[in-house]
C-alpha cells in the first residue's frame, strides 16, 4: 500500500492545496448562499490537469493513478467540499465511465474535452422514483433504426444544467429484468434534452444538482456504450471506483473540521487555559484524528487495489461507509468545539457540517455500503 508519500505525490497535493487556497477560499461562502456553480473554475481544473486525473495522456489526461487522485480530492474539499464533490463527480462518473466502456473512437470523441476541463460532465442513474432500485428505471431508449429515441428524467444529478456531456443509464428491457440497461452518451444541446428543477439543498450547495429530462431524444447508436444490456453492470463498477472519491471527499471534510476545530479550541481561553487543555475538548480531538487516521488506511488500501486493476467492491464500500459516518461525527463534534460561534456563518464549523451529511447518501447510502460488504463477506 502507498503508505509512504512519494515526492510526486507531496508535489500535487501541494498544487491542490495552493490551488483551493488561492481560486476557492475567498469566494466560497459567497457561491454557497446564492449556489453559484462556478463553472469558470473548473476550466481552470482542467488546465491544471484535475478534470481528467486517471486519464492517460493519450486522451487528454494527467495519467496520475488514484492515490494522487484521491489527494487532490482530499485538499480541495478541505477547503470546499462542494468543489470536492464536483469535481470527483465529473472525475470519477462521467469521464471514468467513457473511459472503461468506450470504445477507441468514443474515447478520442470526448475525453480530451472533459480532460481538458472544456467540456463538464453529467452522469444519470438515479430517478425520482428509483434510487438503489435502479432495476426498475422508467426512463427508456428504444431503438429506431440506427438511432435510439430516448424518453424520461433523471434526478439528483450533479452539473444536469451546466454539464456539456452526460453519461446516461436507460431502460432497454422489462423493468426489474436482468441485463435490461445501456449506457448512453448524451451532448449538450441535443433536441429533447435539456435541465429541469435545481434543487435547494442543505449542503454542498455550490455543487450544481437538478433534473436531467428527455422527451424524444434521437441518439446516434454510435452514442451506446458498450453492448445492449450491460448499463448497469457498467454503472455498478464505476460506482466501486466512485465510492473512493467519496471516501476520499469525506476525508477532506473531516480533516477541514478538525484542522479548524483545533486551531479554534488553542486559541479560545476559558478559565485562564486554552479550552483544548481541557480534557473534555482534547479526547473530542483525540477521537477526530483518529477516525481521520483510519479513513485514510482504508481509502489507501482501495486505492491500491484499484491501481492495480483488482477487485476492490468491498473494500471501497467500506472506505466510503466509515469515512463519510466518521465525517458526519467529526463535523458535529468540530461545531460543538466551536459552541455558539459554530452556530454562525462567520466560523467554519456549520458549513463542514452541512456539506458532510450528503456523504453518507451519495453514491449509494450507509445502508447499501452495508448491504454490498455483506454480499461480499458471504461470497
């Protein structure tokens, strides 16, 4: 496992962090109170080289593996989770799914856009009325000559407005029968396809979430990722390598929380000594980087079976189960350091804990990383 930091790897989590300092820390709580999608900053994303982390340089990519991917998830989303999200989103969804199930034309068609930072990616699976029953999709593509005509709405789903591409889960069978989904790739502009409602969230707020709708989209066959059938499973294997940006956006929060809790509990004076004297805020801090120490063991060992082509579905289930419950813990904990004050938008507190609950729902609830472990422990 990667557990000693290469010189190359300080290099980029360094760029990262100089990056959020200086592009995202000034205007951040001003894009979360009006859920401004800064869509200029992720062409500069792109021109650092972080919207195509994983990509190999033939496609337009960083050609990085995921131990540095997931460090410049986790120093971005220090600063601003919703940022974090964003760009593992685009990362590890969209841009990933092209690039495992492409083929070589798709391939060149559409990842040096995306890698580029000059095209923003949008992935659809779940609907207002199935989310971890994605089996039973109503939105469905039926063919018609060369072309697919597709029908329904997505929800949920991350850049639906601002996105240039969008990776789409149909239905091409029965519902609830097997093998019955395809992938397809859509393009902005197509006629029938366009954004529905925003949502107004809790958190994550500058991160752009609203309905993607289609009515009678013509879709070149030549847009089908892979065979006729095989969307989910395609979706289930992005969505293992998907659970490690999520791990690893956790992790970000988790250490932003703590690094601000700690700061806050030297300096703030009850008493005559700094509040983290006492013991009832100094094993607050003990157990929050602790669980920051173990969540990062746990994103590393996924990390290192995904760089090396294995088998990680359980391993980063687990990842992303204790690393965003313990993200959600340490945010609370960080606003109950801050007392009063962590109740206010002049501290950083509430926001880590706002942004951190939807880590325990994305990308597949606490109770299905339970469920996947599970089936995988009785295999």
């Amino acid at each position: 496992m990667n557990l000693k930091t290469p010189e190359t790897l300080k290099i980029i989590s360094e760029t990262a962090r100089d990056f959020a300092e200086k592009n995202i820390r000034p205007y951040m709580m001003e894009w979360d109170e009006s859920q401004y999608f800064p869509k200029d900053l992720f062409h500069q994303l792109g021109e650092m080289g972080f919207m195509g982390v994983v990509i190999p340089e033939e496609y337009g990519g960083s050609g990085l593996n995921y131990h540095e991917y997931v460090n410049i998830i986790d120093e971005i989303s220090q600063v601003d989770p919703s940022i974090g999200l964003s760009l593992a989103a685009h990362n590890s969804l969209c841009t990933n799914h092209i690039y495992e199930f492409g083929n070589q034309e798709q391939k060149m068609r559409w990842l040096p856009q995306l890698a580029s930072g000059k095209s923003i990616g949008a992935w659809g699976l779940t609907e207002h009325n199935t989310g971890s029953d994605a089996g039973g999709m109503s939105t469905t593509a039926v063919r018609d000559g060369n072309d697919w005509i597709i029908n329904g709405a997505k929800n949920f789903i991350t850049h639906a407005i601002s996105g240039d591409i969008a990776v789409v889960m149909t239905r091409t069978g029965e519902k609830g029968a097997s093998n019955n989904a395809t992938a397809f790739v859509l393009e902005k502009g197509m006629l029938g396809f366009y954004a529905g409602k925003k949502e107004n969230k809790l958190g994550m707020r500058a991160s752009e979430t609203a309905e993607l709708i289609f009515d009678q989209v013509r879709v070149p066959d030549t847009h089908r990722l892979g065979n006729v059938g095989e969307g989910f499973k395609q979706a289930l294997k992005i969505l293992d390598g998907g659970r490690i940006s999520i791990a690893a956006l956790s992790l970000g929060i988790a250490k932003g929380a703590y690094k601000a809790a700690l700061k806050y509990a030297k300096e703030r004076k009850q008493f005559g000594k700094a509040i983290a004297d006492f013991q009832a805020i100094n094993f607050k801090l003990v157990d929050m980087i602790t669980e920051i120490e173990a969540s990062a063991l746990l994103i590393d060992r996924a990390a290192h079976l995904k760089n090396k082509h294995q088998k990680m579905t359980r391993e980063g289930a687990m990842a992303k189960l204790y690393a965003s419950e313990a993200c959600v813990r340490i945010a609370n904990e960080a606003l109950q350091i801050f007392g009063g004050y962590g109740y206010t938008k002049d501290f950083p507190a509430e926001k880590y804990y706002r942004d951190s609950k939807l880590c325990t729902i994305g990308e597949g609830t606490s109770e299905i990383q339970k469920l996947v472990i599970g089936r995988e422990i009785m295999q």
